[in-house]
C-alpha cells in the first residue's frame, strides 16, 4: 500500500558523534544467516548496504577522511546530489510474472526439501499489482539515513542554517516513489534538528529527472523498438541461460520447458526483493547458486548497457539536459564565491531513478569497459567495470562536490555512492579532486553542445 506521511510522525535517530573511524569492506555475508549468499549479484534491485557494507553494522556510519582536499584551506561551497528513489516495491509487470511462477511451484513442484515446503505451505504471494513500484518503509529510511550521513559528511553545507535559509534545494521526478523519497530525505534533516515549526518546499521536474520520456529519438529507437535488444533476447536464449533455468527445473523436479527466462527472472527477483524489502533470506533463494547468480546479475546488466548505457549513443545523449542543469549550477556557484557573495544554492538535492544517474554516468564517461557487453562475451566479461550491482542499488547517488581552495583555487569532487571516483580520463589529476576549469575542458565538446533538443530529433536536419 502506498506510503503515506503525517506531520505528526516523529523519528528518532541516534546521532554517534564526530564519525566512525573503522569502516569494513570486506564483511563476509557467510555467516549471517538473514543475507543471501547471493545478495552482491542483485544489479538494480539490490540493497545500498551491499554496496557500503559497513552500513550494515552503522547505518549512520560516515568517515570524512574520505575526502581528501589538497590543502586545510579547501572549503566546500556547493554539492549537487543526483539520487535514485529508495526501496521500492515491484512493479505490476513483474508481479505478474511473480504469481506465473508461484502457481506452478504450488501445482506442479515436488521434492522434500525444506526451502520447497516453504514456498509451498508457509510462503503466500503477498505482491499484488496495485503496489506498482511504490515506496516501502525501507525505501523511506534509505532516504532519511542517507540525508543523516551527508549532513555528517558535509556539515557545513547540509545544517540547520542552510535549510531554514532556504539554501538547500529539492528536485523530484513526479512518480510516486520518487516524490516519497524527497519527503522522506527531507524529513531525514527536519527530524535531525528537530524542526517543527517550518516546512520546506520541492519542485517535480520530469524534464531533468525524467528526460528519457520525453526525448522523441530514444523513446522511438531504444525505448519502444524490441530489435534495440536483441543482444538482450540473444542471451536469454544462450547457453549460460539455458543452464540456469535446467538447473531451476531440476530443483523444483518440474520439466525443464515448464521454466522459461521469464520465470528465472521471477525467481530471482523474489529473492532479491524479500531480501531489500525485509532483509529476509526467502526461500525462493535457494532456486540459485553462485554462478547461476552471475548469470542472471549478467542479463541485468545487458539489458541496463543496451537500453540506458553505452549500446546506442542516444542514451547518454538523452541525459544532455540533466548534464547542463548541473554544470550550470557548478558555475553559478563558482561565479557568486569568485564574487565574495554567498552562495544562493549551497546544495541541490536531485531525486529520480536508475534510469536518470545511468544515463548521466555514462555521458560522464563512468564504467566503460575496452569491449561492448553483448550476448556471446560472458565469460570473457566477468571482471567488467560496467556492474549495475556494484553501481546502482536503491538510493545510488551521484555527488559532485565544488571546493574553494584560495586563490581563486577552485576543484570539484565526484562521489558515487559516498565514495570517491575520479572522472575518466582525468585519472592524472590530483587523486579525485581534479581543478573544476580541468573538468571543464575535458567535458568541453559536450558544454559546448549535447544540445537535448537536437539529439533528441527523431530525425535530424542535414548538417
């Protein structure tokens, strides 16, 4: 059912003070018995801790050594931060698919396994169709915590002050779940300064958090047109696939064509949403080991490259719009502390979805590997740069951070993820903190143009 908010609700967060100074990486998931084995496989529709892991044991934990200035005098002056909605339920499409595959596991499956009688007499299909891609609890504490950890990270832009002041702006996409994120982060920072007596206002902008509905040429070429993903459809047919479902089948003890790829995608979006949901380890997770994990990870993945990413040029081109918004707020921002004033909008918060950052990233130039993802180079793939797991869960963000650093030093910081990335083809800058005119330059041939209207031609007027 959909989320909905009262003004009366109040949320207690336990604020630690100063920060977390001990941050693992490498937890091991084998021995907790509420995560999945396969859990860091999920692509889209994984958890953000499994990309933090740390966050697992402190889910306010933040360790500003991670920012890394050139000098003391560096001080930030502006952060835009580009973020995917929360944790969400599955949409109708895959509900759907979901009740296929439970009737037959219900009718149909045999074997004396513990995890099939599960399924079979305890777990009922509780999905329905009118959830559609809502926000759930789960999704709305992703927002809220994470609006904890950057005003921890960046205490000085994300206060009290600033917000009261009216310097920190929000920008949704119009669906639901994206609208409930805002409120949700918003409400992260009203809750932690106590804030009662005030409300704080955002604007919905399907043109910049959703412009791939409305640019003409890739709804037309990508979006509506099933050739776009035949490398997509090649490998749902292939032998890795293949493979997977048998092995399904086997598992259930059903015939191998009772299982379709449609079916294993079910399957393994049960897992992956009973886990994101209410980190339960469903038993609809033992339908898939390690390496079936890797394949179905792989077909996300495939899918992501070909429809949002580096398939065809008008993907990332579709994101031109959302690209000027954001140096245009880097350069106001330059341009007002070059002139001894404040900074009118010291942090711009940016709410919409996969399909928003990815596109972004990949005009940025992010995760691209030396050869294309396609049907056939699976196995040559598995150390790929390009991991939807790794790069988009819910609540992925994207954190372009503009210091001054004096004399008229001014540099700029991207954060995928609350991590440090460096933008390709600046890796000889000075680690990730690179001069903003050096970004500029090496971006300079899509500031100059990637104008949205034209890329986004159906057809285009010859030169």
């Amino acid at each position: 059912m959909p989320i909905v908010f009262w003004k009366t609700i109040v949320v207690h967060f336990t604020i630690l003070t100063g920060v977390c100074c001990c941050f693992r990486n490498d937890v091991n998931h084998g021995g907790n018995p509420n995560i999945p084995a396969i859990a860091k496989y999920f692509s889209t529709k994984g958890r953000y801790e499994e990309v933090n892991p740390y966050l697992i044991e402190d889910i306010l934990a933040v360790n500003r050594s991670i920012l890394q200035p050139p000098s003391a005098k560096c001080r930030e002056i502006h952060v835009t931060a580009i973020i995917r909605h929360g944790t969400r339920y599955p949409t109708s499409k895959n509900v759907k698919k979901m009740q296929k595959l439970y009737e037959l596991v219900k009718s149909r499956a045999s074997g004396q396994e513990s995890w099939l009688r599960e399924i079979q007499t305890q777990w009922t299909m509780w999905y329905t169709e009118d959830m559609d891609g809502r926000l759930v609890q789960k999704g709305v504490n992703d927002h809220k915590h994470l609006a904890v950890r950057l005003s921890k990270l960046f205490p000085s832009l994300i206060s009290e002050e600033k917000l009261r002041g009216g310097f920190i702006k929000f920008i949704t996409s119009s669906k639901h779940r994206c609208v409930n994120s805002t409120l949700s982060f918003k409400a992260g920072l009203t809750e932690l300064w106590a804030i009662t007596d005030k409300e704080f206002d955002h604007a919905v902008n399907d043109a910049l958090m959703r412009f791939f509905d409305q640019c003409t040429r890739f709804v037309e070429e990508v979006d509506n047109n099933p050739s776009a993903l035949s490398e997509v459809d090649k490998f749902k047919q292939g032998p890795e696939m293949r493979r997977v479902t048998e092995k399904i089948a086997d598992r259930l003890r059903v015939p191998y064509n009772n299982i379709t790829d449609d079916m294993a995608e079910a399957a393994f979006y049960l897992c992956a949403y009973e886990f994101a949901i209410k980190t339960v380890n469903s038993p609809w997770c033992r339908l898939f080991d390690e390496v079936d994990a890797q394949v179905m990870e792989y077909a996300n993945d495939l899918k992501q490259f070909w429809k949002r990413a580096y398939g065809y040029d008008i993907n990332s081109k579709s994101s031109c719009i959302l690209f000027h918004d954001l140096f245009s707020r880097l350069n106001k921002a330059a341009s007002e502390n070059k002139s001894g004033q404040q900074v009118t909008e010291a942090v711009t918060v940016q709410v919409g979805h996969a399909e928003t950052l990815l596109p972004l990233l990949t005009l940025l130039g992010f995760f691209k590997d030396s050869d294309a993802l396609t049907s056939t180079n699976y196995a040559t793939q598995t150390q790929r740069s390009f991991r939807t797991s790794h790069m988009l869960p819910y609540a992925a963000n994207l954190l372009l951070v503009l210091y001054d650093c004096g004399g008229g030093d001014l540099r700029l910081q991207p954060l995928l993820n609350e991590k440090p990335v460096t933008f390709p083809g600046l890796t000889d800058q000075q680690a990730s903190l690179p001069l903003y005119q050096d970004v500029k330059d090496h971006y300079r041939e899509l500031l100059q143009g990637c104008d949205f209207e034209t890329e986004c031609q159906l057809f285009k007027s010859p030169a």
